[in-house]
C-alpha cells in the first residue's frame, strides 16, 4: 500500500450530514438579531445575554441592523477609562535584538486570548530608560504573555500577584 493510499489518523472533515452545515456564504442568514444583542463599537465584540464573544459574521449582520444597539465592551471600557489589571516589564536586554520577534509574539498572544475573552486587551505600552511597560486590561493576559516570552525567549520571569493587580517581569 503506497502513502497516497492511506488516511490521515487526524480528520478535520465534519461529521454532521451536508444539511446541518451552515455553508461559509449562508452565515449571513444564519444568524437572527434578537432583542438583547448589541456590540461594541470599538472592537467589534458582540454581546447576548452578558456574555461577550467574537463573531465577524454576527457583528457584521447587527451592523446592518437598525435596532441592534452600539456599546462599549468591558475591554474597551477599561481601556477607556484607564483602569489596567496588569502590567508587563520586559527589562531584558534581548529586547533591543529581538524586538519584532518579541512584539509580534506580544500581539499574537493578545489575539489568542481577546478571541476567547473579548475582555483581554493590551491597554498601552511605555518606556522607560530603556524597559517597556505593557499595560494589560486582564490579570491573565499580562501573566500569560509572560509565560510565552520565557518559553519563546528564555529569560527569568517573576510574577507578583495583589488582589487587584499583577506585575510581570521578564528579565534577564
């Protein structure tokens, strides 16, 4: 039996018969407005029922709805008034060499987690005599882009919890 042959021991086909998937061009009709959606206007985040989740598809179909009312998610209202519960302190001097590696991965880790929790923002960067201060609208996002930078980059990570915030340094 020759490798063309056989079958991959992971399938991403769908299981479910061919009239219970919604096709790529039907998501549009798929989703119905119900009284209680809005999003946030900002990011783009769509809200039912208090819960906060990404849909393009579902943001794009309350955009063409007149009654589906604007708001701002609790990300963007945090960042919105300022109020961070974390902060990230890259003090490495790897920084300087590795500085779009390590703000692409920055970015990225963002993006995994805002998909699964609207709520995880990066609020802002500064620096400071040559340390970056990431400032986070989440205790989980500051610790783990901590985590990925020390996985990624080696390093020394420190994490110092309070009730209401964390600190995240990355060090040398």
């Amino acid at each position: 039996m020759s490798k063309s042959d056989t079958t991959p021991a992971v399938s991403f086909k769908s299981n479910a018969p061919e009239h219970h998937r919604v096709k790529p061009e039907q998501h549009h009709r798929a989703f119905q407005v119900q009284p209680g959606h809005s999003y946030c206007r900002v990011c783009g985040a769509v809200n039912f029922h208090k819960h906060w989740y990404i849909a393009p598809a579902q943001e794009h179909a309350l955009k063409l709805d007149k009654s589906a009312s604007q708001t701002l998610c609790p990300g963007c209202s945090r960042v919105e008034q300022e109020l961070f519960e974390g902060e990230l302190i890259l003090a490495n001097s790897r920084f300087a060499e590795l500085c779009g590696e390590i703000v692409a991965l920055i970015k990225h880790t963002e993006g995994r987690c805002w998909y699964k929790n609207p709520t995880a923002k990066i609020a802002g960067a500064t620096e400071e005599d040559g340390i970056i201060h990431v400032m986070t609208t989440t205790k989980f996002l500051a610790e783990r882009i901590g985590k990925e930078l020390k996985q990624a980059f080696k390093g020394n990570l420190e994490i110092k919890r309070t009730d209401t915030n964390v600190k995240v340094y990355w060090t040398d």
